[in-house]
C-alpha cells in the first residue's frame, strides 16, 4: 500500500495541470474550476443545480486559491519565527465571505464576468451566502475589520473565536414587535470553514482542587475537573487585499468527550446517555444566552472560559512547535483581549504555566502581564463583567484561587503606593464586597495587561478620568487611544462600487490601501461634472435601497426624498426613540397645518434589540406603530415615511451605508465608545448629525464644522445637569411641541387597540430619563431644521459629501492597526513570498517522508 500511495504522489506531482488547477487564476482555469466543483462537490450538473449549488461551486473554487497562500503564510511564519498577534475576541462579525474574498483576491470582475458569459449572476449567487451572525453588532464587526486589515497589512496573526452553531437570531417583525427565530447559519454547509479535529483540546469545567507538594519541595495544586469538554478547531481563511498573505481565523466548536453512556442506556436511562453530549454541545450552541437567568449566566461564563482555555492551548502549541520552553512566549505571542469577554485567559494562562508547565508564580506572571492588552469598549459601568464569587468557584475552582492570589499581592502592591487609603483598595480590589462577592473581570484584565486602551479620544479621557481612573493614577504608563476603524475594503469598495470605481478612475487605486488618498477627492468639489457624478451615484445607491425596501417591506420610498437612517444594535442610550420624537413632531406639524412645506424624509432604522430588553423592544414596536399611521395618513401625501429594516445584518448595511443622506449618531454625550457606523456613513459621503460623543467628536474635527450637524449636551454638560438635579418634567411643561408628542404617545394615538400600550416609554422620560432625550429634544428638531435647510440647496449638499469622504482617511481600520502594531503588540509585517512557494513550482513535499521508508 505504502509503494502505490508512493507511486500516485509521485504521479500526482509530475503533471503541471493537476496541481496547478487548484490555484491557477486564470479564466480558463477558473470556469474549469466551478464546473468541477459543481460536479464532484454538489454532485450535480448544469441540468438538476441550484442557484445553492453554483454558490456553492464558486465558493469552494475562491477558497480552494486561498489555501495555497494560507498554507505558504503559515510556513513563512514559521520560517521567520515571526512574532503574531492573537486576537481573542467573543464576536467576529464578518459579513458575507465570497464577494470580500473576490475583493481581496482582485477576481471580483473576472469571476462575475464568468458567471455572465454562463448565463448566471454574481449578484444572484452572492445573496445565496448564509451570513454567519457571530456576533452582536459593532464590537464584533470591529473584530473582522481588524482581521482584514492585519492580513492586508501583512501581520502575522490568528483570530480566536467560538463557532456558534446558532449565531445571533433572525429578527422578524410581527404585529410591529421583534420576534426572534433561531438564526440556522450552518444548515447548508459552510464552504469556508476547515475542520481540524487533529489540534482539538481537552476544557476542564467544575470539580474541586487538589493541593499538594511536589519531588521538589513545590507546592503545587492539582484541578480534579467535573466535566470535560472537547474543543475542536474550524478554520477560516482571512484574505489581505492585494497581498499574498492569508491569516486564520480559528473558531471553537463544542463536542462531549464521552458523547454516549452506554451503561446509563442499558439501564434504560436513555436521558442519561445524551447528557453529556448535551451539556457539552450546549457551550457552543447559541451566541449569548438571555443572562437573565442563573442557568444563562453560568452558560455564558462556560462559553468565555472554553474558548479562551481552547485558545490558549492552541496558542502554547503553536509556540512549542518551533521552541524549547515557554520562556519567551511574551516576545513572541502578542494577546488582545476584545473587551472583557475573554478576561479570564489572564488566569487561564496563569494556570497553564504554574500548575501544567511548572513555572513559578513570578515567571508565570511576568509572562502573562507581557503577553496581554485589554481593550476596553464600554463606558456603561454595567457593562463591566462581573461574575458572583459562588457562581464562578462552582465552575471554575482554580481560577478563583489564582483570582485570589493575583488579588492579595495587587492589593499589598496598591497599600505600598497608598497606604491607609483603604477607599482606594476597595475600589481597586479585583473582588467587589457587598452582599454577593462579585469577580470584577474588567479589573483583572487591567491588572493583567501591559497596555489598556479605550477606542476613541473621548473615550479613552473618560476611562482615565472616571471609569478606570484609579488603575490610570496607578498605572499611567498603561493607557493609550487606538481611535477604531473600518476597512475600506468592505465598506466602499464592495458596498460601494459605484463610488469607489468613481474615486479609483481620478486617484488610481492606491487609496484602497491607503485611505489618506482620499484628500485628493477635495480638488474635485468645484468640479460641476464631478459633482453631477458624484449625486447620480447616491441616486442609483438610493433606488437599489428603494427597490429592497418595496420587495421585503412593500413601502414606496420616494427617491428624492432625505434617506435619514439609523442603523445599530436597539439600546436607550443610542436613543432612536429621540429620532422618533422627531417624526411625530414632524407628523403633528402637518396635521396641525396639511399644507405646510416640509422637506420631504425617508426615516429608515434598522437594528435588533437583546431578547430580554424590554424598553428596547417597546421602542421598536413603536417605531413600527407610528409607521403604520405616518405611511397610512393622506395628509401626510408622501412627505414623510418610515421605514423599519428587518433582520439588519451587514451585508445589508452595505446598502444602506452607500444609500444614506443624513448619519443618525445621536447617542448621549459620554455613553458611546466610539461607534463605527458613524465611519462607515461618513465614508460613503453621508452626513452626519451628531453629539459630541465617541468618534463623532474626531469625525467633526476631520470634516469640518461646517459639514457636520451637531447638536445637544457635552459630556461636562451632562454631567453638571445630573450633578445639580436633572428634572426632565421641566423641559415637558416649557415645550408645548415636546408635550403634544408625549401626548400623542401616552394616550393611545399609535396603538388605539391598547392605548397605555406605550406608557411605560412616557414615563421612563418624564420622570427618570436616564438618557436625557427631553434636555436635547429642542437643540435635537432645531439641528434637523438646520439638515432641511441645508438639503435644499443640492449643489452645497453635494460638495459636503464629497468632503465627508474626502476627509474620512483616517478612520480606515489600517490605520488603527498600525497603531496597535507599534506602539502596544511590537510586531512587524512579514512579506509571503509566493514565488518561492515550492506549491508554485511542483515541487510538493509530501505530508509523510516516502523517499526512505515505508508506510506501514
């Protein structure tokens, strides 16, 4: 057997075509390439195929190119002992893969010419792509940005995630309300994803710990686990643009290490049989559990520590590959921390080097505090993890002795700085006294970290100056800004193609890679024909979200209208319920007056609300409510409509970022981290009316004051109003506008058949108003007069979104990485070189060594 495997390799290796076709890119090669993949892959021809199948097709085709450079990116790692970052993120938000792959491999045209010619459409194929939803919104969305561009950028680099086999669910409107149906991403295959159950790891969860003294004299613990999960390994391919490089991101999937209980079967517990299947399939069913519940939360804090404890085993693999100890993994191993979900890896690796490699606590910690960098992404101090002690001792034993310990010389450090500010311990301390002990995750990861860093100017000065100030007065030296990005890659190049083939044909292509080109776009304002292109482009952007929004919405939008949009994830601070108060102000205006002249608006938002928020929810049942009556009304005569997106998701974002007139970014001052939705608009030439909050403070200082709406309180103003007393009913009883909007809401108009259906919102705002909607309200419907006016005056309009785009550069994803790269991971891009891959040449070597031995 072994003499003929020889033989067929050998065969194999000596005939060009048969190697070549899996990674040639040429259009012979290419067409070859899907029909064979139809045949032998979907097990179909031209005659019984689905539009599935010729995706399908394509897909393995695309994917099949992106190996060879994925595997010669690897070896060029290896070969250089190429320092890499590890990026450990519960989100990865990454959109539809085949139409960024083509993107990225520069084959978008070719392929869809291709597919033309055989009487098939890209554009049709590419809408057969399941969205993998793995994650929530911007955080996870800002996790796949960053992997674009590291690969683009040529940074060796991995991404850690967890494969949810349900991601974040499929929201349907029914009677105006959010019902959530399972999102089933994987039913069809994935033709992206490859499974590598020879890396998979053991995951120990509960049980008790064992303490004892080593043959040396150490003393050293041993965990008796309760429970052990498999996890195995999926691979995808992550592309750069214009670059031969190919990184990896590596997602966890949950399996039991004893999937069946033959003995609990024989005893006719057939329950019993399965529950360890269950148990352990369960940590990576669902993209987080409804935390609302104790089982939820110890759900949750499993799904966090197993792919953390997955990744970190991986990671130690990787290094003992090609060195002797784990002495140096901090100088090669650079590990980010998305925010605070993957916080517990700091004691995980503290574990993995005391109790499974035998290193003593200080070498252990030196390692660990080098090796990590916590970004953080809130400033809602309840979005800060916390874990009650009894809850995470239950399930993670070790752990919490490691917690502990970490705890008791932090704090003796804090006491030889401070001494007797006992205040300042306390507020410090990893564990929160009170009458449940809570883990204070957010704490751990600053202590843990070498660098800490917030994602926006502003937001980094508040963690410095209030949320995270004491670790700032301990640790200053810690603390930086890395201000987000987006990828232009996604976002214009393929959201956007009308616009980025106008932009490519006057700067050439070098913007794509280098997005402070698009400064160059300025010379063009004064240009009549530009600016003519520039608005027929926004007007075919606008019929494509016009012809979605008939097809799933059966809403007639008019075209000529202001698409006023607000896209992102459903939350009180964000505050679409203030962009609603606007439209019923509008809407009383004209039943108060029918003939008055009003700017004619399309008010479309989009964005899931978490399955246990009530207020969110409420507000979108709300927004549709009053879409039934505006949409409905005569008087109204088209003035006015609003539209609710269903199922926001981003590939649907990639048409309305490129239909949008006016960017809603109306969060109140100091909630905001950054927001990347606010790039994405101004980088497809929208406006922007904004607060002066997350990275709208850095978007207005880049394009300008007088291509900016801004409006409402500053942080400091926020804040001294809450200081001082805010009263909210007093800004109710001095507005007669404001009032006749509450009262339209309160007493029923938009839900006749259940008229106190809405007065939970009135009375959240006139007698609390966390979010402090009623003190903006008149700067808010003043400002939106000042957008009206402005969008009369078309050909001003036009040169404002010219210079948006124009003055976005900064706000690429590239630039925020290479931030990253210099000043807090150290790492230096390493060139893939395919020229010397001997794939390239036929030169295979084989996986077994067949010249001098056998296999037997």
């Amino acid at each position: 057997m072994s003499e003929s495997f020889e033989h067929d390799y050998r065969r194999l290796a000596s005939e060009d075509m048969q190697l070549k076709e899996s990674t040639n890119l040429s259009r012979e090669a290419l067409k070859r390439a899907f029909t064979e993949n139809l045949y032998h892959i979907q097990g179909k021809d031209e005659y019984f195929a689905t539009l599935h199948d010729y995706y399908m097709a394509v897909a393995h085709s695309i994917r099949d190119r992106l190996t060879q450079r994925r595997i010669q990116t690897a070896k060029t790692y290896v070969q250089q002992d190429a320092k890499t970052v590890y990026y450990l993120s519960a989100e990865f938000l990454m959109g539809r893969h085949l139409g960024n792959s083509l993107i990225n491999l520069g084959l978008y045209e070719q392929v869809r010419q291709i597919l033309h010619e055989s009487g098939l459409e890209l554009d049709n194929l590419l809408e057969r792509e399941r969205e993998p939803g793995l994650g929530n919104g911007g955080l996870g969305r800002l996790a796949a940005c960053f992997l674009d561009s590291l690969a683009t950028l040529e940074i060796p680099a991995v991404g850690y995630g967890i494969r949810y086999e349900f991601g974040i669910f499929e929201q349907a409107i029914q009677n105006g309300w959010q019902r959530e149906i399972p999102d089933k991403w994987l039913s069809f295959g994935n033709p992206w994803e490859i499974p590598r159950p020879d890396y998979r790891v053991a995951v120990k969860l509960g049980g008790h710990t064992e303490h004892y003294t080593d043959a040396q004299g150490h003393y050293r613990v041993r965990w008796i686990e309760g429970q052990t999960v498999l996890g195995i390994p999926y691979d995808t391919p992550v592309p750069g643009y214009d670059t031969n490089t190919v990184n990896t991101l590596r997602l966890w999937k949950a399996e039991a290490s004893e999937e069946f209980n033959f003995q609990a079967f024989d005893a006719g517990d057939y329950f019993g049989a399965v529950a360890n299947k269950m148990f352990s399939e369960n940590i990576s069913k669902v993209l987080y559990p409804n935390d609302n519940t104790i089982q939820g939360r110890e759900l949750r804090l499993e799904q966090q520590y197993f792919f953390v404890s997955c990744s970190l085993q991986d990671i130690i693999r990787l290094h003992l590959r090609t060195h002797e100890s784990l002495d140096n993994l901090h100088e090669k191993a650079a590990l980010q921390l998305n925010d605070t979900h993957p916080a517990i890896a700091i004691a995980e690796l503290m574990r993995l080097l005391i109790d499974e490699h035998q290193m003593t606590w200080e070498q252990a910690w030196h390692i660990t505090q080098n090796a990590f960098a916590y970004t953080n992404h809130t400033l809602l101090p309840e979005a800060l993890e916390r874990w009650s002690v009894s809850l995470f001792g239950r399930i993670l034993p070790r752990h919490l002795e490691i917690i502990y310990e970490i705890n008791y010389r932090f704090l003796n450090y804090v006491y030889t700085r401070y001494p007797g500010e006992f205040d300042r311990i306390t507020r410090l301390s990893l564990i929160e006294e009170g009458h449940e002990k809570q883990v204070r995750m957010a704490h751990l990861a600053c202590v843990g970290s070498h660098a800490i860093n917030g994602v926006a100017a502003l937001h980094t000065e508040l963690l410095k100056n209030v949320l995270l100030r004491d670790f700032y007065d301990l640790f200053p030296e810690k603390f930086s800004n890395k201000t987000n990005g987006v990828t232009p890659r996604r976002w214009l190049l393929l959201g956007n193609p009308r616009l980025a083939n106008l932009i490519t044909e006057k700067l050439g292509t070098n913007w794509i890679r280098n997005l402070e080109d698009l400064k160059q776009l300025e010379a063009y304002v004064d240009d009549a024909d530009f600016r003519d292109r520039w608005w027929q482009i926004k007007l075919a952007n606008k019929q494509d979200l016009v012809n979605y929004i008939q097809q799933h919405h059966g809403v007639e939008v008019n075209i000529n209208s202001l698409f006023d949009i607000q896209v992102k994830r459903m939350h009180e601070y964000k505050r679409q319920l203030l962009n609603v108060l606007h439209i019923i102000t509008l809407y009383n205006r004209i039943k108060r007056h029918p003939k008055i002249e009003i700017l004619p608006r399309t008010f479309i938002f989009g964005g899931k609300a978490a399955p246990g928020y009530y207020m969110a929810k409420l507000i979108i049942k709300l927004i549709n409510s009053v879409a039934d009556v505006v949409n409905r009304d005569p008087d109204v005569q088209g003035r006015l409509k609003v539209v609710f997106l269903t199922n926001y998701s981003v590939s649907l974002g990639q048409r309305v970022y490129a239909a949008a007139d006016l960017s809603e970014q109306i969060s109140t001052a100091g909630k905001e981290a950054s927001g990347t939705g606010n790039m994405k608009f101004a980088m497809n030439g929208a406006l922007t009316i904004g607060t002066l909050d997350g990275a709208n403070v850095e978007i207005l200082q880049e394009v300008g004051a007088d291509n900016f709406f801004l409006f409402g309180l500053t942080v400091d103003e926020v804040s001294a109003l809450k200081a001082s007393g805010y009263h909210p009913q007093h800004y109710y009883k001095t507005n007669r506008e404001l009032q006749e909007v509450l009262q339209y809401i309160a007493h029923g108009y938009f839900s006749p058949e259940d008229p106190n259906l809405f007065r939970p919102i009135v009375n959240s705002l006139l007698h609390h108003d966390e979010y402090m909607l009623m003190a903006d309200y008149q700067s808010y419907i003043d400002c939106q007069e000042q957008v009206s006016q402005a969008y009369r005056d078309r050909e001003n309009w036009i040169r404002m979104s010219i210079l948006n785009t124009a003055r976005t550069g900064t706000f690429s994803s590239d630039r925020t990485i290479k931030e990253y790269c210099e000043e807090i991971w150290r790492v230096k891009p390493v060139k893939v070189d395919m020229n010397s891959c001997e794939n390239a040449e036929l030169k295979v070597q084989p996986a077994f060594q067949l010249s001098d031995r056998k296999i037997n």
